[in-house]
C-alpha cells in the first residue's frame, strides 16, 4: 500500500507505525488501532465520503505480556524513552515527538479505559474489547509511505478489518462521548467505506449477535437516535451529516435480540 504525508501529523504518524513494526518480530500479534486504523482502513477502501481527521500519536494493541515486554525493547533500542507505563516517546528536533501508546486487553467487561500492571513495564491502560478484538483476523498490510521531504519509508503492520474497527469504535464512543467528538467523526468514516465497499466482510447485520457485537450494535442504535435530535448531549464533528450516519446505521447494523 502506498501512502504519502501531507501533514506533519501524518508524518509523525507514520514513524510511529513504522517503530512499532521494527520493534516486533513477524510473527509478534498486534494491531494498530485508534486514528491510524481508520486512516489505512480509507487507504485500503477509499471513499470519497470519508470525514478523515489527522492523529499524532501511534495506538499499537498487544495481546502478550511477552510481546509488551519486547515491544518496549524494540522501542527503546530506537532511542524512545517510556515516558509512562504504555507510553513511549522519540524526540525529533524541534517538531512534536513521535509518540506510541501500548494497549492490552482485559478479560471483563467493565467499560473504558483502565490501568493494568504488568511486571516489568509497569502501568499498562487496557481495554476489554481489545481482547475479542485480537481473537479476530487481521489485515497485514506492506506499507510504503512517503514523508513531505520525498523519503520513504517500508514497514509491514496489522489492523483490525472494517467491522472490528466499527466495534472498536463504538466501545470509544460510548466510554467518551462527552469529551470528543473524534470516535463519531471515525465512525462516520467506516460507515462510508462499508457504504461503498459491499463485499467485506461484515456480521454486524445478523440479528443474533454475542459478546461485543451485540454490545456494539446498541450502541450504535442509541446513537442513532440520539444524533438526529436538534441538540445532543454529544459534540459532532464539523461536516459531519447527521441524518446519512443514523441512516446508515440502520441498514447495516441489526438491532440486537
């Protein structure tokens, strides 16, 4: 996949990812997660429709305490300093540093974000979906980016596909709905790429659903109706059309029984 920055915050997104590949073996499980997996998830199924946003940091999810530890060497081998438990930083002059955030899942189900210890590491945010998350399979994606000066770099990372990537998101929302507006704007995006891309793969539209599929659809059916009222209790995105999101929701997402 060829990509190019347009932005420093592309760019810094980009070393970010490329840090956390070198820093893993091939065979190491992870995902990129958050801002950036909906950006590649836009490269690999474009829409014009998308409501892209721009990320600084790097969300790397991991789930073995073998594998955090080795990820924490790799990036320290590349001169990142842990600047907290799961988050690492690499100056660069004087421009913003590239900054990773480790995550682990957490076998229950209490919502959001929590703090996990891990010996060694230390202090480790974790999230429960995460788990299910990591169960599902990946797209491994050869990346070949180019930075605003015309250098390039080659990595090759893992993602979640596009329904696991809705699921993710939705959980974010739920847990912070009232302090951003960014999980909408993402969500918003990977419903325009299940709009315009029929063939992914996609259960979310199945009535008998488990687990964090049935808690995801919810959700989303909860914000459906709420985001087409004349005012929310929510922020929303600048341009983001409020009547095509719930429209969309419903007809790809079942509601729950």
């Amino acid at each position: 996949m060829h990509v190019v920055a347009v932005s420093r915050a592309d760019e810094l997104g980009y070393l970010g990812q490329r840090a956390v590949a070198y820093a893993l073996e091939p065979e190491d499980d992870h995902r990129i997660i958050g801002g950036h997996m909906v950006r590649l998830l836009l490269e690999v199924y474009p829409t014009s429709r998308a409501l892209p946003r721009s990320t600084l940091d790097a969300d790397a999810a991991v789930g073995d305490i073998e594998v955090i530890g080795s990820l924490s060497k790799g990036l320290e081998s590349q001169e990142f300093v842990k600047a907290g438990g799961n988050v690492f930083r690499k100056d660069v002059g004087e421009h913003q540093p590239i900054e990773v955030n480790v995550l682990m899942p957490r076998l229950d189900h209490s919502s959001g974000m929590r703090p996990r210890a891990v010996p060694g590491i230390g202090q480790v945010d974790s999230l429960p979906e995460l788990h299910w998350a990591l169960i599902c399979d990946p797209l491994i994606l050869d990346v070949a980016a180019v930075l605003r000066d015309g250098s390039r770099l080659t990595y090759t990372i893992r993602i979640p596909d596009l329904e696991t990537a809705v699921v993710l998101k939705a959980h974010a929302w739920s847990a912070r709905r009232m302090r951003t507006d960014k999980d909408l704007a993402d969500l918003s995006t990977l419903f325009e790429i299940r709009h315009a891309h029929e063939d992914v793969r996609w259960r979310l539209d199945e009535p008998d659903m488990r687990s964090f599929r049935k808690d995801s659809a919810e959700t989303l059916h909860d914000l459906a109706g709420a985001i087409t009222r004349r005012s929310t209790a929510f922020p929303i995105p600048e341009g983001l059309d409020r009547k095509r999101l719930a429209a969309l929701i419903h007809r790809y997402v079942a509601r729950a029984t």
